[in-house]
C-alpha cells in the first residue's frame, strides 16, 4: 500500500447542488459554506461550514468518504 501524497481532484459544487438549504448560508447558525466532490484514489465529498460562535467562529468540516457525485446525486462509489 502506497502512503504518499495522491493527486486530487476538487470539484467545487453549490451547496445547494448537495442538499443545502441556500437561506441558511449567511445566517449566524451557517455564515459560510464551501462544499466539493473530491476525486482521485480516495474519493469523497466534502463540506466546510463557518458559524458564529460567542467569541469567534467554529470551523466544521464534514467528509463522506467513498461517495461521488453523479447526475446531480450523491452516489456511493466504494461497496
């Protein structure tokens, strides 16, 4: 098994395009989002959120490993 770097591919993706509710971005509970579908030897999607938190920000990050995105569907790509 190879644990090198491995080349990525980022396709970034409206937040919308994954099920996101788009009134909620800009709100205190969601200030940010990015979201992608990353391709390559581990496949993944992935969302980044930013919220408002009492004396800063939270930065979240969520990752569905082995899933794609196909005919605007999250599908799963590894059994």
């Amino acid at each position: 098994m190879h644990m090198g770097p491995e080349p990525l591919l980022f396709c970034f993706k409206k937040p919308s395009n994954l099920g996101y509710d788009m009134c909620k971005i800009g709100t205190k509970g969601g200030a940010s989002m990015v979201c992608a579908v990353v391709a390559g030897k581990a496949p993944a999607v992935m969302t980044h959120k930013c919220r408002e938190v009492d004396g800063g920000i939270m930065f979240e990050s969520r990752f569905w490993m082995g899933y794609g995105f196909k005919d605007r569907q999250i599908i799963k790509l590894i059994p």
